[in-house]
C-alpha cells in the first residue's frame, strides 16, 4: 500500500481527469465518428473493457497528452457504475492501496490498448460494419480465460 | 391517249363519273388532260395555249371518252413471267424464269442478304414499267418544274453497273416479261449513256412486244413513241400512281406509315386518281384564260385579265387555307387522341399507385422511426452494458469472488458491538453538545458505521483489496457483475432488431424507388396533358381564325366569278379570244369539282375495301368499320358503332394500316395484278407478320416476296412453304476489284432449309 499518497477512495475518481496518448485521442475522434456515437467517452469505455478482457497488464502509455474526460463522464457519476469500473481496474492491476496517479496511469494504458484493439475489429473483422462490429465484439468477451491477480 | 398514263381505267371511272355529274363529260377531261400532259410541264407556255386556243374553239367535248378506253378497264389477271436485267446496278445479267401462276402457289419467295440486290431487282421492276414516271417521292404528285427529270437522269447515272461503267459498256437494260388479258407483253427500256458517264432523255428505248410472236407494237405516224407506249403499259398492265400499292420495299411502307391516316388516305386517293394532274390543268386553263384576256384591248380585257388573276390567286388561297385547315384539323385530332391517352394513363397512376405510394410511404416514415429508437438502445447498450461485458466472464468472476473472500473474512462487517458503540457515541455527543438543530437521522448513522468499518478493515490482518467497497455498494457491485453475462443475449436481440429494420428500410426504399419513377412519370404526364391540352387552344384558335378566312376568301371568290361571267358574256361572241377564255374558265372551275367529287366518291369505296382488308390484317378484332366521312376524316368504330380512338397507338399498328391500304388500293385497282414486296415485315411482331403471310397466300394473283433470312426464317417459311412456287437466292459474288456482281441461283436460304 502507498502510504505517500492517500489512498484512493471512489469519491476521488470522480473529479480525476484521465487523459489518453495522443494517438488513442486521435482513434477515440475516428470510431466515435465511425460508430456515430455521441460522446467522446462511449468509445472510451468501450476500449477500456475491451482491453481488460486481456488479463495481461497493458503497456504503460509514456505519452498521456491527449484530451482528458472526467472520471465521472468516463466512468459515470453514479456510486455503483463508479465502483463497478473501480473493481474491475484494480482486480485486473492486482495492486492494494492504488493511488489516483497510479489509477491514471492503469486506465490511459488500458485505453490505449484496447483503442488500438477496437479499431482493429472495426476496420478488419467487422468490415467497417457496425452491426458486424458490435456481433464481433460480443463474440469476443466470453473468449480469453481468467485473468491471473 | 396519255391520259390513261397517269390514271388507270379503274380509277378513271370515278372521274368519268364526277364529269358526268359536272356536266364535263369524261371525253372533256380525258382531252383536257391530254393538252396538259402534252406540254403543260414546260416552261414556254405558247404551245400549250395554242393547243387550247384550237380545242375551246372546236365542237363541244363528246361526253364520252373514246371507247377504247373504256373498254380498257377490265381487269384480267396480269402475271409476270421473266425479269431478265443487264448491267442493271449490281447485276452484270439477270435472269429471273417464274412459272405460271397457280391460285394453289401463288408465292413467290426470293431470299437475299442486305447488299445482295433485293432493292435493285425492286428497282429494275420499277423504273422497266415507268421509267421517268417511277421517280417521285411516293404520293408526292407532279413535279410541274422538272425536277423529277432531272432526278431521273441523276438516278439513271447512278444505277448503270459499275464494272461495265469501267470496262466501257455503258448501255444497261431492263426486260419484263408479262401474261395479260391480251396474252404475252414484253417490255423492254434501254438506257445508253454517254462516255462521261451522263444520261439524257433522248437516249431511252422503249420497246413493246405484244403475242406469242413478239410482234414489235406499232406507233402511229406523228405520236411520241415513249409516251405512246407508256400509256399502253397502263391501258395493258397498270398506270404508275398504282406502283406504290403494288411495288414496295419495307422503307416506303415505313414512310406512309409515319403518316397520320387522313393523310395517308388522303394522299392515296389523290395519287390513285391523278387529283394533281386534274388541279395542274386547272391551274393551266386558268393561265391561259388570263394571258388570252390581256390580247382582247387595253380596258376591257385588262380590266378582265385583273379579275381573272384575282379569281385565279383567291382559288389558290382557298386551296391553300383549306389545305392548312387540314393539317390543322389533323393536328387536332392527333393532340385529342394524346391527350386521351395521357389522361388514361393519368388516372391509372392516380389511382392504385398513388396510393400504394402514400402507404410505402407511411411504412418508411415508421421504419425510419423504429430504426432510429433502436440505434438510440444500441448506443445505451454500447456505453452502459457492453464495456464491463466486454471486460470478460474470468475477470467478473474473479472479483466476484475476491469481494466474497473479502467479505466473509469479517473485516468488511460491522458487529453488534460496533453497532452499539455507535448508538452510544450519539447519545453522548446529543447530550454534551446539544446542538439546536442535530438529529440522528437513519443515513447519518449508516455513513458512520461505513467509516468505522472501513477504518476497522485498513488495520485489518486480512489482505481488503477492494476497501472502498462497502456496504451496500459491493452488493450491487455483485449483482452488477453476475447479471453482466446477460448482456450478450440483450446485444444479439437488439442486434437483430436493427438488422431487420435495416432490411425493411433497403427494401421499402427499393420499392419507394421504383414508385418514385412512376410518381416521375405523373409529373411527366401531368406536364404532357398541360401541354397538350395548351396545344389543343392553340390549335382550334388556328382552326376557327383559318375558318374565317376560307369564310371571307369565299365571299370575296363567287362576286369575282360572276363579275367575270358576266363581263366574258357581255363581250359576246365576237370575240374568240375571250369566248375562249370564258369557257378555259369554266372549264377549270369544272375540273376541280371533278377532283373532288371523284375523291369522295372513290374514298368510299375505298372505306369499305380498307376495312376489309385491315381487319384481315391487324389482331384487332373489335374493329367492324373504318370510315372515311365527309369531312375526309377517318372514323374507325367497333361493333357497337362506338368510336375506337387508339387505333394509331403504336407505330407497328399504323404500319400494318399503311400495308391494308395498299392492299386495299390494290383490289380496287385490280386484284388481278402482281404485288412485288421487299422486306416489309421487318417492324411487325409475330402475329401481324403472319396475318401478312397469310393474305399474301389468300390473295387470288402473283404476289413475290423479298426477304433476308431474319424476315422470313425458319418459322415464317414453314408457313408459307407449300404455297411457294418457285424460290431463289440472289448472292453476292465480290471480285478482286471490290465491286464484284450479284448472282441468282434457284432454292432460298441453306440454314432455312435444312431445318
């Protein structure tokens, strides 16, 4: 546990920005536009979850210089969505005490991974199909096995 | 007499008759018409004026025309025997033998590709039996001008065989043999033309050989010889107006078809009795009427020749407003019939079409609508369910479990001591403080005991992961998990939902689609039927201000006339010059009451024949009557003597009526000559191509068919086959020059034979 840093309670994600790499911000516009969806976090969520279906741990993101988003808007304001993603981040981390620094640093990876993953889907799998697109990401999820902690 | 040159025997006896009637007499038509044959097409009018000076001054015409000519008339049955050509356009020699006619097999099948020379031998039939008379546009009249000289030298040149042409043999002949009444008649023309390769009048033969001999026909001392025996051809065979309802290639029956019917009636009928060569000695008399007026003295007769030349210009307004009146009136006609057709069409796309558009319509705007509310579902699903869906069944499972481990280790629970404690800490803290306005409220209490939990767990022995979960949060956090793998089934339904939206949305625009195009059709229509019916003002404006003015030149003709009557009658009879001229006058005005009584006449005859024929001819069986009433127009009606007005409504149709009226002139003329037809099936559909054979195979004399194996082919010559008396191909044979020659052999197509 880090004890240099208060350790990290759900009313402190809500006001946290989580900022992407720039090519992530950049493949966020694309399939926002791509998917028709109307914000900037649907795309975001969507990559984050997909990304935590791989029980390895992502790559860290050097470059988190793309556009931030709330923590309440990426993963709602509600206490239970809030809690939800916050289980499932730091299940998949494997970390006790985690920081808000250290849950940015997760989340930007994880964004980054799973962005680079979706739009593989969209462009390879799915055709640039959105019904395809969303059947093969429900293929998907089901598929990988349990995540090591 | 030349006059049966222009007008067959069986036409003339409408003219004779409608001379009777005028009080002329045929015999002053036929010596009327004579004059003007004689030189009415040349420029220097003096001959033909002092032809007339000794005709107006001599006896009154006799009634009667000559017998001869009379006796002319009756028709026999005329087969041709032999066409035999040299040098003739792209035959070096031809030879055609055709047996005798036999009401069994009365065919004649003559098979050739295109270039193979169908036309030429169409031609040679042609220009043998009329020479400068078969040159002009069908129906087109007399050229008074002489262009149709000139168009026959021209043609003439053009047809001479073009190897001979280079190897200097510039004679070129055409010879027909014919069976008639009379027995064998050969004729034979010779054209010869110059080094330079041009032809002139002067430089044509014509030869007639009449019994079983060949005797050569004699000339009377003093005649044209080619003008005499051109009018033994019509006397013995047919007169050339008739050549076009007996000789004709798929072109000229494609021309007549393109025709409105007044007109093509109109203009057989005019053709068929030589109307224009009875309006050009009209017009003749006239002239020479107003030249001999001006000789009688500088008043009278000047003041005469003035009221002659008006009477003369007010005659050729009134032909000429009555002739726009026509074309007008069959402009009206053509626009009502549009008009009716496009208001048919009109109301079936208003009716059942327009509606089932609304509802498609009305369908898509629903589609549109379901498709968009699931879309809005998808994107809810996309960023609520589907991300911690997507984050995997083992990692949901797993922190499941960790929070149960958590959970059951104890550190996550308050106690009941803990609960106690709590309630004492209250208790105290209300009676220390006494706050004026504290109360101990179910929430507050809840928040407290979270705190002392979470404080109690972050000393915890047990390893609390997930500390910030407490409470009720981690159950729903639980049910949340749990419940994730029910997403993939909301997913896939909703999935299918928008796939089936999507379908219907393709195949309601697909239908829209084709509806629009014929929504774009109604707004075509719509745009048609305001123009047409705009058309229709404009035109009966045209027709009542033409009305009026036939209405005024009318009023303004018959003072003139008898003004002229009378100022001619007061000069008496000393003078010749103007006795004559008074009679030319009369005479003119008879001949064209001649012209048109004898159309009307011939017109209802003609009525009758083309029913019958037409209805032989065209699948149209409602039609029981065509109709030419006085008005000239044609009124076709069904059984119930109802009017049909879509008769000319598709161009095959008007081309299979352009056939019956052929046919029908040529029964009048003489169901007993020969029909040569070239490729006149091309545009018909199957039906009428068969009702076409199937007259030719009915009719009682020589019909020869020219055909391309695509015309008649396999299935047309099985019809035809054992009505067939001789058959034979005409080849084309190249030589190393490129010009080459065509040949003739016996048998028709090999590929249509051997079927």
């Amino acid at each position: 546990m880090n004890r240099e840093e208060p350790v990290l309670q759900l009313v402190d994600v809500l006001r946290t920005d989580f900022r992407p790499s720039s090519d992530t911000d950049a493949l966020n516009a694309e399939l926002q536009q791509a998917l028709c969806l109307p914000y900037r976090y649907h795309p975001a969520r969507l990559a984050i979850g997909l990304s935590l279906q791989d029980p390895s741990p992502p790559t860290p993101v050097q470059d988190a210089s793309g556009r931030p988003i709330k923590g309440e808007t990426l993963f709602g304001h509600e206490e239970h969505d809030l809690a939800v993603w916050l289980g499932l981040l730091i299940e998949h981390s494997g970390t006790h005490g985690i920081t808000k620094r250290m849950l940015q640093e997760t989340v930007a990876a994880h964004w980054h991974r799973g962005m680079q993953r979706l739009w593989l889907h969209w462009t390879e799998h799915a055709g640039q199909d959105i019904l395809n697109f969303y059947a093969s990401l429900l293929d998907t999820a089901g598929r990988s096995g349990p995540s090591s902690s | 007499m030349r006059v049966h040159s222009v007008i067959s025997p069986e036409a003339w006896r409408f003219v004779a008759a409608a001379g009777a009637e005028a009080g002329l007499g045929a015999g002053g038509i036929a010596t009327l018409l004579e004059a003007g044959l004689q030189h009415g097409g040349e420029a220097n009018r003096r001959r033909l004026f002092a032809d007339l000076d000794s005709l107006l001054d001599g006896e009154p015409f006799s009634p009667e025309a000559p017998a001869s000519e009379v006796e002319a008339g009756t028709p026999a049955r005329v087969q041709l025997r032999s066409v035999e050509a040299r040098n003739w356009s792209v035959y070096r020699h031809l030879k055609l033998d055709l047996p005798e006619f036999t009401p069994e097999q009365p065919l004649v099948l003559i098979g050739g590709k295109n270039g193979a020379g169908k036309t030429s031998l169409l031609a040679a039939l042609v220009f043998g039996l009329f020479g400068y008379l078969s040159v002009s546009d069908l129906f087109a009249g007399v050229d008074r001008a002489g262009r149709m000289r000139s168009a026959y030298r021209r043609r003439i040149e053009s047809l001479l065989h073009r190897p001979a042409r280079d190897r200097g043999d510039l004679a070129m002949s055409v010879a027909l043999s014919f069976d008639t009444a009379t027995g064998p008649l050969r004729i034979e023309r010779r054209w010869f033309l110059s080094a330079d390769g041009k032809f002139e009048d002067e430089d044509e033969e014509l030869i007639l050989q009449v019994g079983a001999d060949g005797d050569l026909l004699p000339v009377p001392p003093g005649t044209d010889p080619t003008a005499h025996l051109q009018a033994e051809i019509t006397r013995r065979l047919l007169p050339p107006t008739l050549a076009p309802f007996l000789f004709f290639d798929g072109e000229q029956v494609e021309r007549l078809g393109g025709r409105r019917l007044e007109e093509q009636l109109r203009l057989g009928v005019e053709s068929i009795l030589g109307a224009s060569y009875l309006r050009a000695a009209a017009a003749d008399l006239r002239d020479y009427a107003r030249d001999r007026i001006r000789d009688v003295g500088p008043n009278r007769g000047e003041a005469d020749a003035s009221t002659l030349a008006e009477v003369g210009e007010l005659e050729a307004q009134e032909r000429d407003l009555l002739e726009r009146l026509e074309r007008v009136q069959g402009a009206i006609g053509d626009s009502r019939s549009g008009r009716d057709r496009v208001m048919t069409e009109l109301g079936r796309l208003s009716g059942d079409t327009y509606a089932a558009l609304q509802d498609l319509l009305e369908q898509q705007r629903r589609t549109e609508g379901d498709t968009a509310r699931v879309k809005a579902k998808i994107a809810q699903f996309a960023v609520e369910d589907l991300p911690v869906f997507l984050a995997g069944v083992a990692l949901r499972d797993q922190l499941c479990h960790r929070l149960e481990e958590e959970e059951s280790a104890g550190a996550l629970t308050a106690d009941q001591g803990a609960d106690l404690t709590i309630d004492r800490f209250f208790e105290v803290l209300v009676s220390e403080t006494r706050p004026s306005s504290f109360a101990v409220t179910p929430e507050l209490a809840s928040r407290v005991r979270d705190e002392w939990v979470r404080w109690k767990a972050e000393r915890s022995a047990v390893d609390i992961r997930h500390h910030y979960l407490i409470g009720r949060t981690r159950e729903v956090v639980r049910t949340r998990l749990r419940n994730a793998e029910l997403t993939r089934e909301h997913g896939r339904t909703l999935m299918n939902e928008l796939s089936r939206c999507t379908a219907a949305g393709v195949d309601l625009e697909r239908r829209i689609r084709e509806q629009h195009g014929w929504s774009a059709d109604r707004e075509r229509l719509q745009g048609s039927l305001e123009e047409l019916t705009a058309n229709l003002e404009a035109l009966d404006s045209e027709r009542q201000a033409l009305q009026r003015s036939i209405d005024q030149v009318r009023s303004a003709l018959e003072p003139k006339r008898e003004q002229l009557r009378a100022s001619l009658a007061m000069q008496g009879a000393g003078l010749p010059a103007t006795r004559r001229a008074r009679r030319a006058n009369e005479l003119a005005g008879l001949l064209l009451q001649v012209a048109d009584r004898a159309a009307a006449a011939y017109s209802s005859e003609l009525s009758a024949a083309l029913t019958r024929s037409f209805r032989e001819l065209a699948h149209k069986e409602l039609i029981a009557e065509i109709a030419v009433g006085a008005d000239g127009r044609i009124r076709v009606t069904d059984r119930n003597g109802r009017a049909i007005d879509d008769l000319q409504a598709s161009a095959g149709e008007r081309h299979v009526f352009a056939i019956a009226l052929m046919a029908a002139i040529a029964e009048l003329g003489g169901a007993s000559l020969p029909v040569v037809m070239d490729t006149p099936l091309g545009r018909l559909d199957r039906e009428h191509r068969e009702r076409i054979l199937q007259y030719c195979m009915a009719r009682r004399s020589q019909t020869i068919l020219l055909s391309h194996t695509e015309e008649i082919g396999d299935r047309y010559l099985a019809q035809i086959e054992d009505r067939i008396a001789v058959q034979f191909l005409l080849e084309h044979r190249p030589d190393p020059s490129g010009l080459g020659e065509s040949v003739v052999t016996e048998g028709y197509f090999a590929a249509a034979g051997a079927r």
